[in-house]
C-alpha cells in the first residue's frame, strides 16, 4: 500500500511537471542580465478558432454589427480563459510595477515588467500553456480610376506618422475631430501625440492617404495610426497589440474601445522570416469583419521563396513591387511559400516613389512598402 502511494504521488508530481509551461530560453537569458523582462503569455484553452466558429454562424447585417459582435465573443472568450491568471497578476501588480496587456483577438496577455518570481508562478499556473520573449522583426526599407478613398478609413501598423506634416494633417482622424483618441495608438509609452522618429511610417502614409503635391493615391481618405515600431524594428508584442487596436480602436490610454471606428485597409510595411503563424489569428479577425489585411511581401528579392511572414500567409494579401517601366523591382520578395502557394498576390510601382517625410518635406525611396499602399484605389 506505501508502494502504490508512493508511486502514486511520484506519477502526481510527474504529471505536475510535464504540464508546467514552457518558457522560451530567451527569457531565462534576460532576466539573468537584467531583473525582469517583457512575456507573451498563451493559455491552454485558448481556442480562438473555436470561438470565431460562433461569429461564422451568426447573419449581421451591418458592418458595425459585425465589428461589436466580433468584439464581443473574442473578449468574453479571453476574459474566460485568462481570468485567474489576471487574478494573480493583479495581486502584485502595484508592488512589482508590471503592466498586463489583454490580447483579446488571440486569448493571450503581454506582461510587461516580469520579475523571476512572476515568471515562475505563471510557469507554475495550470491554465498556462508558454512563455514567450518578446522579439523584434525587421522593419521594410523605404524603398487610377479617379477614386480618391472618401469614406474610406485606412490605418497602418508602422513607425507612427508625423500628423503634423502639410500633406497628412487634414485628413487625419485626430485633426477632424479635435483629439486623438480612436486616432492613434502606442503600446510602447502609450504616448498621445503621433510621432515617427523612423520617417518609415510618415512615408508610407504619406504615399496612402497623402493630400499635397500629388503624392497619396488616396488624398480623400481618413486616416489612423498605431505605432508597431518604436525603433528601426518592430517588437512582436507592440505588432500584435496593434493588430487588436485596429480591430476595435481604444483612447490613446488604451480605454474605451469602440469598435465602430475600425478601418477598412491595414497597411503592414513589415515582416521577416518565412511560413510563420504567429500573426494569423490578427489577419483571421481582420478579414471576417472585412478590414482589408494588406502586407508587403519584402525586400529580399529577387530569388525565390523570398516571400517574408506575414505576408506569405494563406489570409494576408502579400504586394510586391515594379518599377516604372512596369517589371518587378530587383529587390521585390517573391514566392512561392513554403507550402507551395504563389505570392505575392499583387504588385504595384515601388522603385523611387516620392512621399512625406519625417523631417524634410518630402524624400524619394524605393521598396516593397511603397507598392503595398497603392492596391486599395485600383
């Protein structure tokens, strides 16, 4: 009887330590050199899938609808399968100064400011399935039909955008209505002023929705930010944050979401790596409540399988880019993905294209992030 309990309670303890979560070595390397670090924390229940299945079944008729409704079921879905972690968190939030990100689309929370004894009580806790670190994926170089996008909101994930600039200022969301708020978004700071340090941001948009000197395909369009890059790359929490902002647009504190003043295109200037998953629950969302998920295919032409993530992505509209005299870039990604699919799915002029700046004016620059930013007004 002493043998069989003990082999009892060994088996207990075994299990308790295979189903520990795992956490990424990264992680255990940071908090070595410094006294805490950044965590993506993903959940064993967390099946977003099953629970857009519950959105694929209604009949909305109204894109607000569609908008509140998919809010709705995602958020009661994270708020179900995160609510102890929460719990425990919040417990020692005040005295360990940490900041809890929800990922309502994905089920998945950023902490930010996790010490080792945060780290090892969310390895510890069931309902946890990993620990990711937080990495920074490259930032692309900058390298019609009379429809000129009004009534059409289009938001990019990149650097920030210089509002002030005379090109980009009056159709801003933030200027029409007096503030920022459902304008503009900074994970990193949550600063409420729009501002690019990079220029990345600046030109796209500047290309997008640019009201001077002829330089936007889309003069008469609306436009908001949310600031993915807070350097020359782009952290994957702050991606995937943003990716959640555009689907439901919060105050610049994060507060407040309100659906209903999501935009129709997402313009996503970024990528690195190929075949890689980790943004899809974003683009999946994003396409059922009919935002547009455009992505540039990269610079890392012309060689094939060049085709970066997410881009290369069965859901994400991949563009590649041509020069003037209507061939492909040299430097444009091309497909086809790792699992045989073509891409890009179109290209457009990216080689020498003209657009704002961040500090002068306007500036001449070629690259893939270019030709992303016309297909919306072909």
């Amino acid at each position: 009887m002493k043998v069989q309990l003990l082999l009892a309670i060994t088996g207990l303890l075994s299990t308790a330590v295979v189903d520990s979560a795992t956490v990424e070595q990264q992680i255990l390397k940071n908090l070595e050199e410094t006294s805490s670090t950044n965590v993506l924390v993903t959940f064993k229940n967390s099946n977003s899938k099953a629970a857009l299945s519950r959105f694929d079944s209604l009949v909305l008729a109204s894109r607000d609808a569609r908008l509140n409704t998919m809010y709705a079921i995602l958020k009661d879905h994270a708020d179900t399968v995160q609510a102890d972690v929460i719990a425990m968190l919040e417990k020692s939030r005040s005295s360990k100064n940490t900041d809890i990100r929800q990922l309502w689309i994905s089920a998945e929370l950023i902490v930010r400011g996790a010490d080792k004894e945060t780290v090892e009580a969310l390895r510890n806790h069931p309902d946890v399935e990993s620990l990711v670190a937080e990495t920074f994926i490259p930032l692309e170089p900058i390298e019609g039909n009379g429809n000129r996008g009004e009534g059409i909101v289009v938001a990019n994930i990149d650097t920030g955008v210089r509002y002030t600039h005379v090109a980009l200022k009056s159709n801003f969301r933030g200027t029409i209505q007096g503030n920022n708020n459902y304008a503009w978004y900074a994970p990193t700071g949550k600063a409420a002023i729009p501002s690019d340090s990079q220029g990345h941001g600046t030109h796209t948009m500047g290309t997008i929705a640019g009201t001077a000197n002829g330089i936007g395909v889309a003069p008469g369009a609306t436009w908001i930010a949310c600031k993915g890059c807070a350097g020359s790359s782009c952290s994957n929490f702050d991606l995937t944050e943003c990716g959640n902002w555009v689907a439901c647009p919060t105050t610049t504190s994060g507060a407040s979401p309100d659906c209903g003043k999501a935009p129709h295109i997402v313009s996503n200037s970024w990528g690195g790596g190929q075949g890689d998953s980790w943004y899809d629950n974003n683009i999946a969302a994003w396409r059922r409540i009919n935002i547009v998920p455009l992505f540039s295919a990269g610079n890392s032409g012309p060689n094939c399988r060049t085709a970066n993530s997410p881009s290369d992505r069965p859901g994400a509209i991949a563009v590649g880019s041509t020069t003037n005299g209507d061939v492909v870039s040299s430097f444009s990604s091309v497909g086809p993905t790792v699992d045989g699919r073509m891409k890009p799915d179109i290209a457009a002029p990216g080689s020498s294209i003209v657009s704002a700046a961040s500090i002068l004016t306007t500036t001449l620059e070629p690259g893939v992030s270019m030709p992303l930013l016309l297909p919306p007004t072909l």
